[in-house]
C-alpha cells in the first residue's frame, strides 16, 4: 500500500464520503428514518476522532 493510498483510506476520509453520500442521496421516507440514526452514529465517530488528535 502506497502512502496516497493509505491517506485515502484514512478513518476521518471514509466517515466523510460516507456523510457527503447520505447527504447527498433521495432518500424515501421510510428510508430516511434509518439513514438519519446511522447519520448521526457517523457524525459522532468523526467527532470522536477530531477529539483523539489524529491529525497532529
């Protein structure tokens, strides 16, 4: 695994995309209930991490 490939693969950098996608995406109504609680879930691991201090 290269040093690029690594970085992309970064915790914080999946968390993100993964955020920009639920955003991102037409959800239905049904199905918007369940991205809304693993939104949340996903806001608070990338909180979590910015508090470890990954990025010093």
């Amino acid at each position: 695994m290269t040093d690029t490939d690594a970085r992309l693969w970064h915790p914080w950098l999946r968390i993100n995309r993964a955020l920009r996608v639920m955003l991102q995406t037409r959800w239905s109504t049904e199905a918007w209930a369940q991205v809304r609680l693993e939104f949340r879930r996903a806001f608070a691991l990338r909180s979590e991490i910015r508090r470890a201090g990954w990025f010093n």
